[in-house]
C-alpha cells in the first residue's frame, strides 16, 4: 500500500533543514521547548493572518531564543519606524513567559522578506483563501493563481486543490487545477507545500498547494575537476 508524506518531511536532511533548531539536555527542557514552540507558532499564526507570512523558524542557544519570520509584506510586520514590530515582540515574550515561566533566555526578532510571493507555497496558498473569502468563483481564482504563479522564472510545476462546500453547495467535494510537472517522489526535487484555510458563512474551505522550483543539486556549486592527462585548451 502506498502512504501519503508531507513534502517537507520527505526531503528532511536531503535538502531541507529543521524548522525548529535546537538541543534539550534534560527531559523536563525538552518538553518544555516542545510546548512553547507550539504556543509561538499558534500566536503568530494568528496574529499575522493577513501579512502573507511564509514561515516561522525558531534557533535556541543557551541565553537566547530567536525567532525567525518570513513574509512578503514585512512593511505590514514591521510598521512606521517599526512600532508594529516592537509591539509584536513584546506580546510574544509575554505568550512565551506564560507557557514558561522559567525560561529566560533573552528574545530575538528577526523579520527576512520574501522577495518572490509567487514562488513561496504559503503565501500562494492564502491568496487563494483571500480570494475565496471575497466569495469570488472558486474556479476563476485557481486558474488566475496558478497563472500568476507558473508565471514566475523558477516555477516549473504548480498544483492547487480546494475541498469543501464549493460554491456554497450542499454537498462538499474537491477540485483541482495543475500545470506543469510536480514529482513528488524525487528527494532532490524542490517542491514547497502548505495547507490553508478559508473561513465562509456556509464552513471552512481546505487549499492545498505544491510548488515545483527545479532540482537542487548539492555539488552544483563544486568546480569541475579535469583529468591529469587531459591537457586543458584555451
């Protein structure tokens, strides 16, 4: 029988990296840094709806917890002479002494843009939902998105899927729209995933999006060697 793995998952160590980097030296640490992880990401994900947030990666050192935040619109994040930020990074350290009180490692903010949107499944994903919550033709916007997005240079391959009450029906189904190529069996493929929701009067919409950007090689970057006895020409 075959089973369904997560993208990201399936290429761990071959290609991608963790999204939460750190060491527990006791159980009591490890169980704790588990639970705040999931309070920062759950506050985040919430309190950035709308801000086109691409990812949420976290790196801990001994004195020192960094949070590492990915949009497409960091002028939203970051406000007039970044107010909005400061603000966003005091209510997070407030979030995070809650769920543990002892920890007091000393919290960084870090806010990277995302410089190609339709390159990024995340962002992609909630301008479908956006889309959706306009109460917009579910059809109209997966053709628009998914032409904007194989627009792009690096895109080679995007699938889209949306299951729910379409077009208010009564009956939930799923629709799908793909153009190009998504070879989601090949480790050094780079394919981005994410999932969203779109909240309507009549339920939620499930999205799904992958994103096929080409073949990462690991010695691409290595110079190539010629043999001794072969002359080099000029």
């Amino acid at each position: 029988m075959t089973h369904t793995v997560h993208p990201y998952a399936h290429r761990l160590g071959v290609i991608r990296d963790w999204k939460s980097r750190w060491f527990a030296r006791e159980k009591k640490s490890y169980r704790e840094n588990i639970k705040v992880d999931e309070t920062i990401r759950r506050f985040l994900a919430k309190r950035l709806r709308g801000t086109y947030t691409s990812g949420i990666e976290i790196e801990r050192s001994e004195n020192e917890l960094r949070v590492i935040l990915s949009t497409a619109r960091p002028g939203l994040v970051i406000g007039r002479s970044g107010e909005n930020a400061a603000k966003l990074r005091k209510e997070l350290s407030e979030t995070i002494h809650r769920a543990a009180p002892e920890d007091r490692r000393t919290l960084k903010f870090d806010i990277i843009e995302v410089r190609q949107p339709e390159t990024d499944a995340a962002v992609v994903a909630y301008m479908v939902a956006e889309g959706l919550e306009k109460r917009m033709p579910f059809r109209r916007v997966l053709k628009q998105t998914v032409e904007k997005v194989i627009a792009a240079r690096e895109v080679e391959g995007v699938r889209i899927t949306v299951s729910g009450r379409l077009g208010g029906a009564e009956m939930s189904r799923k629709e799908e729209i793909k153009k190009g190529r998504i070879p989601l069996q090949t480790f050094r493929a780079d394919i981005d995933f994410a999932h969203e929701k779109a909240h309507l009067p009549y339920g939620v919409i499930g999205i799904k999006v992958w994103i096929y950007r080409g073949n990462v090689y690991q010695d691409k970057r290595a110079p190539v060697r010629l043999p001794a006895s072969e002359p080099v020409r000029g």
